[in-house]
C-alpha cells in the first residue's frame, strides 16, 4: 500500500542519469536542477550558488543532486549544448564540460560555436565518442525525458529546482536565493 | 428597494464572495508549503532587504486569509474592500514594473512557478477593477441607505 503512494515519486526518479548526480542518493533531500546551457541566469546560479550548494549540503550527505537538461526554445544553440553534455556524461565527463559550457556561454551563444567550447576540455578520443554520442537516440531520449519530467512540475523558467523531500516536491523559480534555500533545506532536513 | 438597487447588492455580494475565495485560496497555496518559497518569490522582485523579505513572507499569507475571510462574511465591508483594491493596486504595479523591466521570475501570487506574463497581468488586473468596483459599490450602498427609523418617523 506504502508503494501506491510512493509511485509518483519513484516514477519521477527512475529515468535518473547515475552520471549526471552528485551525492548521496539516501540523502534527505533531493535536489534536481533543471538548467538550460545558454540561459544567462543558470549560468549564475552554476557558477555561484551550485558551488555552494555542492559544498554546504552535498558533501555533508544532506542533499543528492541531479542534474536536468530543460533546453528552451528561445535560445538558438541550448540543445547542442545539451547533446553535448549529455553524451560526455556517458563517459563520466557531464561536470567538466558543463563547466565549461557555461564558463563560455557569451562566446558560443554569439558565434554558435559550441562544439570548440565542448573540445576544449576533451582529449582527442574522448572528442569522437562525444561527437558521435551527442546524436545517438538513447542521449536524444534522455533529454526528451528531463523535458518532459519538468513539463510535468509546469517548468517555464530556467534555473527552476526542484526540491523533494518523499513525495513532496517543491519546484523553485526565480532569484533562488542562497540563504532561503538554505534554510529550507535545513527544515526539510529535519 | 428598487430594482436597480437589488442588482447593485447582488453584483457587490458576488464580487465581495468571488474575491473573498480568491484571496483565502491565494493564503492556502502559500501556507501549505514552507515560508521559504514565498519568502523567495518575494525575494525576486529585488525590492526589499532580506530581513523585511522574510517578515512578508512570514505575514502576509495570514493577512490575505483575513482579508479573504472578511470579504466572505461582509465584516466591515468598506474597509475591507478599499484595503483590498489598495492591496491588489500594490501587486498589480510590482507586477507591471518586473514584466516592464523583462524580470522572469515568479509572481507570487498562487503558488509556485506563476511566472509573470501578459495572462498574469490580465488576471491580477481584473481582480483589482473587481475589487475598485466593490469599494464604490460598497461607499454608495452605504452613502444611499436610508436613516435608522425614518420609517418610524415619517
């Protein structure tokens, strides 16, 4: 009986990426950030509060992280990117090359020129599985499916997270601040 | 009464009920989830100092359930109203100047992801003509009601 309530749930963390999590998955709380590559916003947020986050409740066992792709429509070059990313997660390499994705989102979102941003940080042999990665049906259909998991919490806006602690989810928009994030981790912590 | 007054009590019971329900649902959705939520919501407007963000965030949820709550029973109805279009004319304008400004954030008002949008706009801007048409319905209900005991007295 327990498993019919659950299922939502369950149901919403089945189609987890292993290589695109940081953490502990019995962690109280679950953390899952739907990001866009070429979103200005969610560049902020991976390049301030992420480390934060990571540093303060991932380490410490109290958050598991999983990252979600949620490419918009209004940005030319954002489901290249996530081809990318998600085909160098097949090789474990989802961190260093959304890092980099975003360290040079100005440059690639004005010139398109995404795939020299994704190299940068890949050796030659990783550069060809990626390449060839990045058009392959299961990483399409990954992506598909992020989309789809943040369609079903009614997502418009990138950065959005989701927090969940059991069945209860709550879908994030906006500034995200630092310390009322944190603090509501630290209650639903407890 | 006449007929034309018998409208005006229906058209200012309706309104006076329609935003009652409004407002208590607009309280459920944020006391139903952490304080937190709301708290940045509020915070994404980029208005106030993290210290009065968490006073609204903590407050007005309640005074929207008693403004709600006031507008069902009809207590103190004129109060209720003008407080009512005053605080809506104050949501509509954040509303206006975050959309005018291109900030893509939520608006606060019903829940989570309520992104700003013409239809956001639309909406809250109904709700505050309905609320201005019952504070001038409620003044002028009270300004032609007869004296008590003119009857007695005529």
């Amino acid at each position: 009986m327990g498993l019919l309530f659950l299922w939502p749930a369950m149901a919403a963390m089945n189609d987890i990426d292993p290589d695109k999590t940081a953490g502990n998955p019995a962690a109280p709380v679950t953390i899952e950030v739907f990001s866009d590559f070429q979103c200005p916003a969610c560049k902020g947020f991976h390049e301030r509060t992420l480390p934060q986050l990571e540093r303060e409740f991932v380490a410490t066992g109290k958050v598991f992280l999983v990252y979600r792709e949620f490419p918009l429509a209004v940005h030319a070059h954002s489901r290249e990117a996530a081809n990318y990313a998600v085909a160098a997660a097949r090789l474990s390499l989802y961190r260093p090359v959304a890092d980099a994705l975003f360290r040079d989102q100005i440059a690639w979102s004005a010139n398109g020129k995404v795939w020299d941003t994704v190299a940068s940080v890949l050796t030659l042999s990783q550069q060809k599985k990626v390449k060839a990665g990045a058009d392959d049906a299961s990483v399409l259909g990954e992506i598909m499916r992020d989309v789809n998991a943040g369609n079903g919490v009614r997502i418009t806006s990138t950065p959005t997270l989701v927090v969940s602690r059991g069945t209860t989810r709550y879908p994030i928009s906006g500034t995200l601040n630092y310390e009322f994030l944190k603090s509501l981790i630290d209650d639903l912590s407890k | 009464m006449t007929s034309r007054s018998k409208t005006l009590r229906a058209v200012t019971l309706v309104l006076r009920i329609a935003l009652g329900v409004v407002f208590v649902y607009a309280a459920w959705t944020k006391l139903r989830t952490p304080w937190e939520l709301f708290a940045m919501e509020v915070d994404s407007y980029q208005l106030l100092p993290l210290k009065l963000v968490e006073l609204v965030a903590r407050t007005l949820p309640w005074f929207e359930l008693f403004v709600g709550l006031l507008l069902m029973t009809g207590f103190w109805l004129r109060t209720t109203a003008a407080a009512t279009a005053l605080l809506l004319a104050a949501f509509f304008t954040l509303m206006v100047r975050a959309y005018a400004k291109g900030m893509e954030i939520p608006c606060g008002c019903f829940g989570a992801n309520d992104i700003i949008s013409w239809k956001t706009l639309l909406r809250d801007g109904s709700l505050l003509a309905a609320a201005l048409a019952l504070t001038v319905l409620s003044f002028r209900q009270r300004r032609k009601a007869p004296p008590t005991g003119s009857l007695k007295n005529a």
